[in-house]
C-alpha cells in the first residue's frame, strides 16, 4: 500500500494577500429641504427658479474624507496581518503533509489511514478558517461603508441648512448627471467641513477593527 500519495489541494499554495477595496461609490438621495411653514401647511412647492442648487464629486468627498483614510489603512493592514498568519499555518500544514509522505511507509496500514483522515481534517479547518478571514474582512468593511455613507450624507443635509442650499446633488462617473456648472461645485468645502467635524469628534469615533488572529 503506497501512504505517500497524500496531496495538499491546490488552493493552499495559492495565498495571495486579501485585497481591500479602497474606493467607495454611493449615490446621495436627492432631497428638498422644507422652505417655510407657509409651504407646509399649503402644501405647494418651491418655484424652481428660487432653488438654490449646488453638486459634489461624490469620489471625491469620500476618498478626501479622514476616517475613510483611516478605517482604510486600517483593515487593509488587517487584511495584511490575516495573510501572514494564514501562510505561516499553511507552511506549517505542508511540511506535516511532507513528513507524513517521507515517514509514512513505516506505519501500518490503520496508522497511515488514520494519519491521512487526521490531515485531511486539518486541511478542511484551515480553509473553513481562510473564509472566516474573508468573512471578518468583508464584514468590516461593510460596516465602513455603511458608517461612511451615513456620516456623509447627515453632514451634507447640514451643510445645505447652514448653507441655504435646496438641492445637493452627487456628480460621479455614469450617474445620472451629465453636466453642471463648476460654479455650483462645492465638493472642497464639504470635504473641509466633513474633516473638521470627525476631527472635533475623533475622540468617540468608531475604534479600530478588533483583530481575531489575537486569539488564535
């Protein structure tokens, strides 16, 4: 009985590092504010000569926005940490299977099956625990982007009160608008404002991703 010819699958040599996703593309409801009380209760709408529109790049305010740039780097480097240690168990995983194919000839034939069940075990829990990785990765930066899209888009209704502002609209890359006057572009000061306020806020924001290879 030949005990040597136990492999490792394919997909264990192959471990690239996880990607992160670095750009965020989200599209901004498009909302009036309620201009006066008369209007509430007459229930007529704004002229469109009165209203008072501007746009934004929405990649723009994401990518310049300081708590993308910060959970950004921050899972990417976490994503960094779960490939090394996922390589380092893989290694660990294939020099057992080469031992085994070195020394298994001298084992019984019980003791070889019993050898091979143990590694195939062993190979099966360490790609359920490459999924949860990528699970864990995908969740949190679910969670950014969830985060990012509500910080964003309670910030602009903001700035269009402060602002006196009826409409801001989202200007990116095939959406539904083709053109606007760069006059009405008030990206950069949404993006001063934006990081001003996470920066006066830094000290509640959302902590770091807890990193599970800390308990492995």
């Amino acid at each position: 009985m030949n005990h040597n010819k136990f492999k490792v699958k394919k997909g264990l040599r192959i471990l690239g590092v996880l990607a992160i996703a670095s750009v965020l593309f989200y599209s901004c409801e498009q909302k009036t504010a309620t201009p006066t009380a008369e209007v509430e209760t007459s229930g007529e709408g704004m002229e469109a000569a009165d209203m008072k529109v501007a746009f934004v790049y929405t990649d723009s305010v994401i990518n310049k926005y300081d708590y993308f740039k910060k959970m950004s780097e921050e899972i990417t480097a976490k994503g960094q940490r779960f490939d090394t240690d996922l390589q380092s168990r893989a290694k660990g995983f294939e020099q057992e299977v080469a031992t085994f194919q070195q020394t298994g000839g001298n084992m019984t034939p019980n003791q070889a099956r019993a050898k091979q069940d143990e590694l195939v075990q062993k190979e099966q829990n360490l790609m359920t625990y490459r999924n949860n990785l990528m699970q864990e990765l995908s969740a949190d930066e679910a969670k950014m982007m969830n985060d990012i899209y509500e910080q964003v888009q309670s910030y602009i209704k903001e700035y269009a009160v402060e602002n006196g502002i009826d409409i801001i609209l989202s200007y990116t890359r095939g959406g539904a608008m083709w053109y606007a006057n760069e006059a009405i572009d008030v990206t950069a000061s949404v993006v001063e404002g934006l990081n001003k306020k996470y920066a006066s806020n830094s000290g509640v924001t959302t902590p770091a991703a807890a990193d599970s290879t800390a308990k492995k």
